[in-house]
C-alpha cells in the first residue's frame, strides 16, 4: 500500500512491489470475498488481487453486492474504494473492457505457445500483431486501455518483436501503470543501446522516484546478459556512483550494479566512502553484507567492526551465514543443489548465488578437487558472460 512522506504508519497494507509474497498473502486474505461473489454471481465473477469484476441483471442487484463486499471488507479493517467503483450497462461495459481486444490477445498468444517452443518462424504473426496494435493506439484512453496496452507488452515478448521500443520513454514518463511490463519486456528482449539508454535517462529523471521503480529498472541492468567490456561496464559503474546519493533506495540499486559490474577495488571504495549512509540503515547495512564475497579480503574484518560497533546483529548473522557457507567441507549436497539453481533452463543467474559461487571458489582452505568439481557444475548452469568470465579467470591451485 502507497504511503505519502507525510502520513504515519498506519500498520495496514502490502507493498506494491513485484514479488510473489504480497501477491500470495493479498490472495489468501481476499478468500472471503471470492466465496461471497461466487455466491452472489453464481461465479461471474474475476478477482486479480484488489481488482474485482462481477456481472448482474440489474443495478439494483449490483449495488446489493457492494453493500455486501463493504460491510465484509470492513470486518478486515478496508473499505471499497468508491471512486474507482463503476457500475456499467452491457454497451457501456463493452467499450471499458476492451474484449474485442483481450479475446485476440488471448488467441494469438495461445497460437504462438507451440511455434514459439518450437523455435519456429512467426513473422507473419508478428505482422498481424503490429498492424493489430497499430489501430488499438486509435482507441479512446477509456476504462482498461492501459490493461491491453500491457497485454501488446506481454505478447511483443514472447515473440521477441522490439516494434514497441519506440513508446517507451514517454510511456516510461507518463503511465506508471505500464512500468512493471516494460521492464520484462526490455529484460526479455535483453541489452542494446536503445533499451539501455531509455532506462538510464529514466532512471536518472525525476519520474524514477519510488522505490519499486529504482528496483526494477536495477534489477534488469543487473539481469541482463552483457559481454564483457571496458566501456560498457564503466557506463554501470559510472551511473552506480552517480545515483548513489539520491535516496536510500539509490544507494542500494548502485551497490547491485557495482556488485556485478565493478571491480573489487571500485566497490570497496563505494563502501568506504558511503559508510555514513548504510551503517546506521538496518536495511542498507544488511545489503552490503550480502556483498561481502566480492569484497571479503579487503573488508569482512572492517564490515564485521562497523556491524559490531552499530549493533547491526541481523547484518552480522548475513556474514556469518556466508561464512558458513564458505567454509563447509566437504561441499554439500544441498549447497551444491542450491548453486546449481534448479534443473530446468537457467533463464537469469541471481547475482546473489553467483556471490555465493566466487566466495567458495576463492576459499584455498578447501580441497581444490572439490573446488574445480563445484566451477564445472555451476558453469554448466550459468549463462551470464560476465559471471562465466569472472569464475573462469580464477585460479585454483
């Protein structure tokens, strides 16, 4: 739940961030609600979270319902929110949910699952898409036009078709509601210069001030698989040590970057000169601990102090954990199963587990067999280049 600067805490709420344990918790709390709607709606009824839509005969019944949702909803400490609750004729209805458009959207994407698994050509799909979208963009802003604008998002990535790149920035800019799908396009579609560059200048800009977005847009420059270059890794680094400042938020987005994109010296330096910042954050603090592999000749006996000294205990059991991790031996199966990140296909190597990977490749007090056996598992599991050629640039003797 947003809350402004100004406001207290209130105690309720969600984060309105992308993960999948608000979305789990919002389900399981709105259970009440489905019984009642499928009751009332003989099950006509869709729920997406906080998002409810449910057809009646009159307006009458419709307003019976509402009645009934709000009086259960306040027994949980909510309320509807009637400024964003429509009653709708079936004319009216039609022209605010788009069906025409979702039903195509529906099919097509349903069309391309087996080619698209397949390998195989879809490009008059992606024709038909485009000249599809093209005369969607001539609609009325009305009712869910942004909800099928993100479903073009969505599809546009499967088929790996960049035609949208070009709406980007001034959606980026002037529809929130449509973030969230640009990032797992630009994520899907990977790095170019384009891409990197409508991030950037939004990541820079006043319109990239909450922090879900900070963290998303971090979260795709950190996800991307980039080839290993001077210029393209000092454009990461510059824009880490640039942000930093912003906010809290800021901060620890650049300590993701630099984890990834920095050289050792570089992030030590990062810490060194922004202790101020995150020593007396229990937030931040943890966040650097959870960095501390790329760091840790350098830095773990100055971090274990700082943590010491501040009283950070939460950030002090991270260390510890890592160094458990480090020093188990023999390497276990279940850290092995861990590192290995599944057996499915690796689609993104988390930055954090490959931390984790180069922490225990550089400790020399374990066997060097078990070492190389634990680099030759993991590189068969990872696909990012840099993280391939930081692990196969060190050196077990």
């Amino acid at each position: 739940m947003w809350r402004p600067d100004y406001l207290p805490l209130n105690g309720f709420g969600l984060p309105q961030v992308d993960f999948d344990a608000p979305r789990l918790l919002a389900f399981a709390f709105l259970f009440e609600i489905d019984e009642f709607l499928d009751k009332k709606t003989a099950g006509n009824f869709v729920r997406w979270m906080d998002d409810i839509d449910f057809g009646v005969n009159t307006i009458e019944e419709g307003k019976r319902i509402l009645r009934g949702l709000d009086e259960i909803l306040l027994t949980r400490g909510l309320r509807l929110n009637m400024g964003k609750t429509k009653i709708l004729s079936s004319e009216d209805a039609r022209k605010y949910f788009l069906p025409d458009e979702n039903r195509y959207l529906t099919i097509i994407n349903k069309r391309l699952d087996k080619p698209v698994k397949l390998n195989k050509s879809i490009e008059d799909e992606k024709k038909k898409i485009r000249s599809r979208f093209k005369k969607f963009l001539k609609k009325d802003k009305f009712g869910r036009w942004e909800k099928v604008y993100a479903r073009y998002f969505t599809t546009c990535s499967k088929t790996q078709d960049r035609f949208l790149e070009k709406y980007v920035p001034l959606l980026l800019n002037n529809s929130p509601d449509l973030r969230n799908n640009i990032y797992r396009y630009y994520s899907n579609l990977g790095f170019n210069q384009t891409r990197y560059n409508h991030l950037v200048n939004f990541f820079e800009s006043d319109h990239c001030s909450d922090d879900s977005s900070i963290f998303a847009v971090a979260k795709v420059f950190v996800d991307w698989k980039i080839k290993a270059g001077k210029i393209r890794r000092n454009n990461f680094v510059n824009l880490a040590f640039n942000t930093a400042n912003r906010s809290l938020a800021n901060f620890s987005a650049s300590l993701w970057l630099l984890a990834k994109y920095s050289s050792s010296e570089e992030l030590s330096n990062f810490i060194d000169n922004h202790v101020s910042t995150w020593q007396h954050s229990r937030f931040l603090s943890r966040q650097v601990a959870a960095i501390l592999p790329k760091i840790r000749d350098s830095k773990v006996d100055y971090l274990k102090k700082v943590f010491t000294d501040s009283g950070r205990i939460d950030s002090l059991r991270i260390i510890n954990n890592l160094d458990l991790i480090r020093n188990t031996s023999p390497i276990s199966s279940n850290i092995n199963c861990y590192l290995e990140h599944g057996t499915g296909t690796v689609k993104v190597y988390p930055l954090t587990k490959f931390l984790i990977v180069i922490d225990i490749l550089n400790n020399t007090n374990l066997n060097s067999s078990a070492r190389i056996e634990l680099r030759d598992r993991v590189t068969k599991r990872i696909n990012d280049p840099l993280y391939l050629q930081e692990i196969n640039s060190l050196k077990i003797l």
